[in-house]
C-alpha cells in the first residue's frame, strides 16, 4: 500500500508513468469509466477547497467509483476533538481511499501512518500540495513538451505558497532548470528550500521584486494569490494583496511561446483581460487536474487498465 504525501513519493520514473497515464485517461476516457466500480473515495477537507475537493470527486466519479465525506471540520467529529488518527480509522472501515486536507503541516502524515487504505495529501498548511504538483507538471509537460530546458518564473507568495514549494521539490529532478522568483521582501522563499532544495541541487535562480524585470526570459510564468488565510494580522495582508497584478500590457513583455500557470483560485492578481490570451492556461491547468487524480487514484489502489 502507497500514500502521496509529497511529490517526490514517486521517483522520476514513476512520475512519467503517471503523468503517460493521466495523458492516456484524457485521450481514451472511455476506456476507463468503469475502472474503479464498487470502489469509494472519502473526501475529509477541515479547510476549504473548491478545485481540489471537486476535482478528486470528480476523477473518482469518471472512473465509475463513488465519493463521501466532508467540506469543512466544523461539519465532522473533529468539532467534537476527535483526533485524526482516530478520524482515519473509522473512515478506513467505510471507504477505500482518501483525500485529505488540513491546515496543519505533517496532519495527513499522520493520518497515513494509522490508515489501512491510501492516503492522498490535498493539502496540508503551508507545507505541501502534491496534487497540484502532480497537475502542474502534467500541464507544463502537455503543453511545452518537456519537463527540462525551462525558464521558470514564481510570482507572489513564495513564502506561504505550498503549491510553490512542492512544485520546486519536484522539478529540481529534471535537467537545464532555471527559476526565477518573483517577490516581494516579506514573502520570500523560505531559506530552507533556497538552501536545501535549489542551492543542494545546483539549480540556478534569481530573486527579483519587479515583475517586468523577469517575463521577457520566461517559459513559464506560475503566478499564485496572497493567501489571506496564512497572514496574522489583516494589515500584512492588505498592503501585500495587490503587489503583483498580471494584465494586458505586462503580458506585452513576455514571449509569445509563455505559458502563464495559476493554481487558482485567483483573487485580483491576474487581470480578466489576460484570460482571452492563448498564453493564459489555468483553466486549462484545472482540466488536467482531473486526468491526473485519476491515474493517481488508479496507481494508489493498484488497478490497472489495459
């Protein structure tokens, strides 16, 4: 039995695997409707989700299984204190896998370690998202052809963006990578990724504040929202919201090959004027996360379908 609970829980060689699966659903979806008949997803969100909790319910829905659980930990025992260990156990007796997310760092591992079904990580603090992850590679490698040879930009909140740092964790594995991280001084890069990931790993990157400064050297351009919910007081938050605003003329400045990723959702940091643009592919982004949860669900339960 295999839990996800960070991206580099696959090697390379399985990720490839994964991500020809997720390509193959999206091709052949026809092929797999009855995949996961009989099977059932629990999904437990103690935090809001829109994409992702839709996006796991709908994968296991393509695949002919059937979905339960719950939205927010107001509406589940954990109102009550119940622990996540315990939590984990009695799911377990109802379900077959699990998608979790928590806005404690290391909850879902803790989750994994008392759990008798997989464990999938939708999300945990500021810590990791390997769904996205797992989305956004799938993306760039769909629509660029490759996962190597990129410039890459991040811009906003490097700091809290949990879909930034495990993106970076996994894309340090393949070669001729260079990032550029786009910031502002309070929502830097953690030093622990600088140093443990990028620097350990001779990944070339800069930092930058201006954002015009980076887009004419660009293959891809992930732009992210300052997360309100991460910030500890509402006056951080305010004067930081709106330091990045991707429009019309910014997106004069970057080549015409730039692919422009979000892992939504999107508060104001890119202008609607910059959806028409062929460039602008999030929503596209938010497609294959449904391809991509499939294969995973598929792969985690060891159901293979010739």
């Amino acid at each position: 039995m295999r839990h996800l609970m960070s991206p580099l829980d696959f090697s390379v060689e399985e990720l490839d695997k994964l991500l020809d699966l997720a390509n193959d659903i999206e091709k052949y979806p026809e092929k797999y409707a009855h995949a996961c008949a009989g099977k059932k997803l629990a999904t437990l969100f103690y935090e809001p989700s829109t994409r992702t909790r839709l996006s796991h319910e709908a994968a296991m829905l393509n695949l002919g299984g059937s979905v339960l659980g719950f939205s927010s930990a107001d509406s589940s025992s954990a109102a009550k204190g119940e622990s996540v260990s315990d939590t984990i156990r009695t799911v377990a007796c109802y379900a077959d896998i699990v998608a979790m997310r928590h806005p404690k760092e290391g909850a879902p591992m803790v989750a994994a370690a008392h759990s008798s079904i997989p464990i999938i990580n939708a999300g945990d603090g500021g810590h990791q998202h390997p769904t996205q992850t797992l989305t956004d590679l799938l993306t760039i490698r769909s629509l660029k052809g490759r996962l190597g040879n990129l410039t890459i930009g991040l811009c906003g909140d490097l700091k809290f963006g949990r879909t930034v740092h495990s993106l970076i964790q996994a894309l340090v594995r393949y070669d001729n990578l260079n990032f550029v991280l786009i910031s502002p001084e309070e929502l830097r890069l953690p030093t622990y990724i600088r140093h443990d990931v990028l620097r350990r790993n001779h990944v070339p990157y800069k930092e930058v504040v201006r954002m015009e400064e980076a887009l004419p050297e660009l293959d891809i351009l992930y732009m992210t929202r300052v997360q309100k919910e991460r910030f500890f007081n509402e006056e951080d938050y305010v004067r930081m919201k709106d330091f990045y605003i991707l429009d019309k003329k910014k997106m004069e400045l970057a080549g015409k090959d730039m692919l422009v990723l979000h892992p939504l959702p999107r508060v104001n940091e890119i202008s609607v004027e910059v959806d028409d643009d062929p460039r602008a592919v999030y929503f596209k982004q938010a497609k294959y996360g449904v391809y991509v949860r499939m294969a995973l669900i598929l792969t985690l339960l060891g159901i293979h379908v010739d």
